[in-house]
C-alpha cells in the first residue's frame, strides 16, 4: 500500500473509493484488496499516525482527547434542556479513526434489539446472526488467566464459540483485576442484578467485564490502523492518500439515478478532483461528517441544501436527521483503599515504577480504568408505573424532531418507537449502564483532586435514549464543522429516566460491599442532594455529556421510512454512492459501538464482493 501521491491516484483505475480511513473504513479496505484483481483507494483528512503512547499505551487513554492531530474535537451546538452548554463531541482524526482514541471496550449489542431491525425497520440481511458472525470475523479473542473462582467473581468467564479466533482486531481482558469490581458486582447483586461472564451469547444485561481492544501480546492498544492497514502495506492494489479532506461528491446523472464518479477534495490548500472510479464511492467518514458530505453533494432535504446556496441533486430528507448517542454523567466520591487507581500515577515515584511494569506487558499501565461495568433494565430502575410512562412516552408526539412534520421521517421513527415499546418490556433489555472508572474523572463543576487522594468515578449513562437530535451543514464551507445538535431530553422522558439512573448509581455507592471503601461522596455536592429530586434534575443538566457513541444520520431503513440507504448500503436516488460507517445505524445499540463498526465494515466488504463476483458471472 504505498502512501501515494494525487497524480498517482489520478493516474490509476479506481474501482472503489472510501472516503475516511477509520473504524469501518479500513476494515472495508482491508478485505476488498483480498482480490488482487480490484484497486481501492483511501482519502483520510488526517495523517498516518506514527506510534504514541497517547495512543498506544491502554492507561493513557483519554489523553489524545482534545488533540487535534488526533481528534476532530467537534462542538455541539447551546443545548436548551442542559443549561444552554455546548458539549464536546470528539471524533477520531487520522488512519484508525476513532479506534485510536477511543476507550478501547469491545461491547456486543444484544439479540433482541439487532434482529429488531430486520424484523421491524424491515432492512434485509442485518439480524443477530449475522452481526454476530462479523463481530467474530474482525476479532480475536486472547485467552484470560484468571482460576475459574476468580473468572466468576469478576464476571469474565466467555464462552469461546461467540467470539472471533482469527481476525484483525485483538481483544482481551487486560492482566488487572481488582476487588473494587468484585465489590461493585456484590453491592448491584443486592439488588437482583446479576452477573453475566459473556455478553456474546446476545445477552447483554446485568454486572459484566469489558473486553478491551488490546493486544495482551504487545499490551498496546488493537485498532483499524495497526490491524488491519498495516499488515496489508505491501498490497499494490490498496493505496491510500492521507491529508486529503474530501468536499464533496461528484455525481453524474445516469437514467433516473445519479452516478457517484469520484470526489473533490483539498490537500495542502489546493483543491483536487479524482474522477476515475468505476465502480463505487463509498463514504465512511462517520456519524457527524458523512451526513455533511451528503448534504454538501447535493444530496438531502431541500430546504436546507437551498439554504446554503446548494443544489439539490436528490430529496432525501434523512440526510442527517435521527441522530442518537448514549447520555453520560458522572457521580464521584473519595475511596479508602489500598488498590492503586489512576490518581497514583501523579505520584512520580509510582508512575516510574509503573513505566518498568509496562515492559513487561504488566502493571497499571498495560490495561484501562474502566472495566466494570452493570447494564440495568427498566425495572431495576423504575415502578411498574414508571415504565409505563416511559414507554407511553416512545411516540413521535413526544419529541421535538422534524419527524413530528414530515411524514416520511415519522413513519420511520413510529416503528424505531415501536422497538423501544418491545425493549421496555423485556426484562432482559438494557436501558441504562454503570461504568466504574478508578480515578478523579475531570468536571469542571468538581472540586479539585487532593493531593494523594484516591478516586471512584461512577459513570452512569442513558442508553436507549427516545430523543432524536440532528447533524447538517451550518455553511456552504466544506472545511467547516458541521453543526451537531444532540438534542438532549428532547422526549422529556429520557430527563426523569435519567433520574432514576442517577438515583440508582447514589444507590449503589451507599451499599456494602462498595460502601466501605467509600470515604466521602464528592459528585454531586451535599446541598445538591439536599434539594432531593430538583437537586438531581439541576445536576443532569450541567453535567450530563456524550458517551462518544453517536449513530443513525444516515440511516439503513426503507426510504419511506425516511431513510437515507438500503441494506446494501446504497444510497437511495444513487447507483453507486454507498455509506460504510456507524451513521447508517438506525437504532442506538446499547453496547459501546466499536464492535459493530468493525461488524459494518466487514459485512459491507461482502456485499461489495457478491456485487462483483455477480457482475463477472
């Protein structure tokens, strides 16, 4: 794979071109140029990142967040429900994309909720079998070292035939487990709350352990770049041109649909144009700039690509609506404990000796600080009357989203509502997670660490949000950001399910096993707490955040549906513009989503390859 030059590019045949070299992306890649007989082309904005341990070290994660060489660091836009706050949305920037930055866990959605979108959003092809075998194919899954009383007390005890054996990705357990997780399991169990050893059956709720995207070999962190880029160098067929932020999308009409023949694109202040692709462009660009693409070509809902002076190409209305991402939060108190957290690597000393562990693929450093976590459905967290009304609350009526106007849009959200009314009463379906992180978690409305102090941040986090939010071009500027509205607490019932969440998290900390190593609770602040449930509502909306999951702007459903591509990832009104990236999600899964973005890309380099092997026969 040489790293080439535009006039090499342009001097090339191209059979598929992907625009964005991350997640998705280079998993396509990576498979496509399997046939030797086929040239692919990558265009990544960012660079080829050399080793950093910013990058590569699992206990510095966090610290590329923020960094543009490595992160987009996007903005949302003055969120009304949240205090008015504009609220960091980072993205992953350079080869790897967002499998660089972010915190590594390797989560599996569960059966009910993948197969709902055959079965519902009637989208062909995408169910729990076959999500699962392409979760399986990107993966391999290192073996654990843990006794059999130890992989049960930690809840990490995986049945070996639901995961992968032979893919890019490496996943394991990381080489530290601590009685801090044991504790939080034994305090949630209290509660009804099970363990689970292994969420890859499709079951994904109650106390489990993250797999974590590392490489226990290297004990350096697994991803798109570095599994399944580099191992391919020397494929001639697979070229890639980095620095090169693609503008737009050229497309030609060809009958009543419009045809993808290449892309513009700036590199070093100089706009450029490949116009030889003859078979598919395939965006994958992600959740936030896929749709920006879209729109940007000429492709979504007329009104706004007027706006902005663009014409319209295709009416496609779903360019960039039905926005969705995880709701994160976070409680924190002051721990008496003798186990090491993060805070003990400001200690010099400490991190010195840590830095001598990691050598050895050991230690503090070779694994993250967030790896317990529990997955809590509607129950445990609310009445029966309070189910009741959060699922009366999964109708369009109830969420101030375009879909309330345009009727396209609203049919496809009455049936992604109608799953949330199935999932609200399985008692076996997440709607809310717990992840412990061992260490001050930075806020800016938390006193600051004292020195020698040791930390528990409990995250806790609303997974099956109701509200929808948006992604659309704020200029006619390709290289502006795009403007990103989450649209928090839209549906007003995700704000008293948060509550409940919140309640339960206090819950949790004041409840033995864990409560003895509690010294004092930080987050929120006692005069909060004093307030009771008003307290609790103020404190959602000046802390709560993103959980870096964001999905559904260019949706997979039925056009009428107001969806933006087909199942074979078409883009409709196209021949052969494709979407190859966590955008086409049309439902957020509750699982951290680096596994399915894996799974998208794999599954999509199939269908690319039938297509192929149908048009040779």
């Amino acid at each position: 794979m040489p790293v080439v030059s535009y006039e090499e590019l342009a001097s090339r045949s191209l059979d598929y071109l992907i625009v964005g070299g991350g997640t998705s992306g280079l998993a396509l890649a990576a498979r496509l140029s399997e046939n030797e007989d086929i040239t692919i082309a990558v265009l990544e904005a960012g660079e080829h990142h050399a080793p950093a341990p910013e990058i590569d070290i699992p206990g510095y994660i966090g610290r590329a967040l923020g960094n543009p060489k490595y992160d987009w660091s996007f903005t949302c836009v003055p969120q009304p429900n949240a205090n008015n706050r504009t609220v960091r949305q980072p993205r992953g920037k350079g080869l790897g994309g967002t499998s660089l930055i972010n915190f590594t866990g390797m989560f599996r959605p569960s059966k009910a909720e993948v197969d709902a979108l055959e079965s519902v959003l009637e989208i062909e092809g995408w169910n729990w079998d076959t999500m699962l075998h392409y979760m399986k194919k990107s993966e391999t899954l290192q073996p654990t070292k843990l006794s059999h009383a130890d992989a049960i007390k930690f809840a990490a005890d995986p049945d070996p035939k639901n995961h992968g054996t032979n893919g890019p990705i490496k996943k394991s357990f990381g080489p530290t487990f601590y009685e801090l997780h044991a504790a939080l399991y034994d305090s949630v169990q209290t509660f009804g709350v099970p363990r689970n050893p292994d969420t890859g059956s499709g079951k994904n709720d109650g106390s489990v352990m993250s797999f974590l995207s590392i490489d226990a070999t290297t004990a350096k962190r697994s991803h798109a770049a570095n599994a399944y880029l580099e191992p391919n160098l020397g494929r001639k067929n697979l070229l890639v041109l980095t620095g090169a932020h693609v503008t737009k999308v050229i497309l030609k009409q060809d009958g009543p649909l419009q045809k993808a023949i290449g892309v513009e694109f700036v590199k070093d202040g100089t706009t450029n144009r490949l116009e030889n692709v003859r078979r598919d462009v395939v965006l994958a660009a992600g959740s936030f700039q896929t749709p920006q693409l879209l729109e940007l070509s000429g492709i979504g809902n007329p009104d706004i690509l007027v706006q902005h002076g663009i014409d319209v190409k295709i009416d496609l209305p779903g360019v960039g609506e039905n926005l969705q991402d995880h709701i994160g939060m976070t409680t924190m108190a002051e721990l008496d404990i003798d186990e090491p957290t993060l805070d003990d690597l400001t200690n010099p000393e400490f991190a010195r000796a840590q830095e001598e562990l990691y050598k050895q693929g050991k230690g503090f450093l070779a694994t993250i600080p967030a790896q317990a976590f529990v997955f809590l459905s509607a129950d445990a967290l609310g009445s029966p009357e309070d189910v009741a009304q959060w699922r009366a609350h999964a109708d369009t009526h109830c969420t101030n989203t375009l879909a309330k106007v345009l009727p396209s849009l609203r049919s496809g959200l009455e049936k992604q509502y109608a799953v949330h009314r199935q999932l609200f009463d399985d008692k076996e379906q997440p709607q809310a997670e717990l992840l412990m992180f061992t260490g001050y978690q930075r806020m800016l409305t938390a006193p600051p660490a004292k020195p020698g102090a040791r930390y528990l941040s409990l995250v806790c986090a609303l997974s099956r949000p109701l509200s929808r939010g948006t992604v659309h071009i704020a200029s006619a500027n390709p290289l502006a950001p795009p403007r990103i509205d989450p649209n928090y607490f839209g549906n007003e019932a995700d704000l008293d399910l948060y509550v409940h969440v919140l309640q339960y998290t206090l819950k949790v900390l004041e409840t033995e096993p864990l409560k003895r190593f509690v010294k004092e609770q930080i987050m929120p602040r006692p005069e909060t707490l004093a307030k009771g449930r008003e307290g609790l509502v103020e404190y959602i909306r000046e802390n709560c955040r993103q959980v870096y999951h964001p999905v559904g702007t260019a949706a997979m459903m039925l056009r009428e549906d107001g969806g933006v591509v087909d199942s074979k990832l078409t883009v409709y009104g196209t021949r052969n513009l494709r979407v190859v990236d966590l955008s086409v999600l049309p439902m957020e899964f509750v699982c951290h989503t680096q596994s399915v973005a894996y799974a998208i890309g794999e599954q999509a380099a199939d269908i690319l390859k039938s297509e192929l092997l149908g048009s040779h026969n």
